[in-house]
C-alpha cells in the first residue's frame, strides 16, 4: 500500500504569501523612505511589511520552510523604519528652527502691527 502525503507541499510553502508581501512591502518602503516628506508613509508600510514577515518567520518555522523571504522583508522593514524616522525628526527639527528663527527676526513683530492697522482702519470705517 503507498501512503501520499499531500502535506508536505503544503508545509514547503508555509508562510510563503505572507514573506513575499512582507519582503514586497518592505522594499517599497525602503523606496518610499528617501523621499524627505514621505517618512511617515514609509514607516506605516514598513511596519505593516514586518509584521507580515515576523508572520510569515513564525510559520515558516514551525513548518520547517525556507525563511529568506521573511529575513528579507524583515530587514528591509526596518531600514526603511530607521531612514523614515531619522527624516520625520530631521523635518521636525528643522520646522522647529524655521520657527524659532522667525519668532527672533521681528518679522512676526511687523505683521502684528500692520495687523493691528488694518483693524484700526476697518474699525474707523465701521463707525461712520
């Protein structure tokens, strides 16, 4: 009598789909991560991309399967996770500066008065 075993396939593509889409999703997160204004999308990628791989790494074990695919997706996600919070804080800080500059140059000083002018004429031409 020949036994099948129409488990092992099965078991050879555990985690598979999840690997290819974390390893996918890790990549264009990476992609996406070097664009300045972009961090904040490169890092909701990347963190959707690592949990599919850690996923995908989980069953991949149990099963005995390859793992490259989900190392792959895990790396790429957390490159691009490092690259878009170093440009979210670079952004940060440098809004931060743009602020401070201003707020030291006066010119904030000089829109306030001609602020204050325009009431006074508005308030002028109210009155009559």
């Amino acid at each position: 009598m020949e036994q099948n075993n129409t488990n092992a396939p099965a078991n050879a593509n555990a985690g598979k789909g999840m690997g290819i889409a974390g390893m996918i999703l890790g990549i264009v997160a990476i992609i996406v991560s070097f664009v300045p204004c972009f961090g904040w999308w490169a890092i909701v990628l990347a963190v959707v991309g690592l949990v599919l791989s850690v996923v995908s790494m989980s069953q991949a074990k149990k099963a005995g399967a390859s793992k490259g695919m989900a190392i792959a997706g895990m790396i790429c996600s957390i490159l691009a996770i490092i690259i878009g919070s170093i440009w979210v804080f670079l952004i940060a800080k440098g809004a931060d500066m743009a602020a401070e500059a201003i707020q030291n140059s006066g010119a904030l000083d000089s829109l306030n008065k001609a602020m204050d002018q325009l009431k006074e004429i508005t308030d002028t031409t109210q009155a009559h």
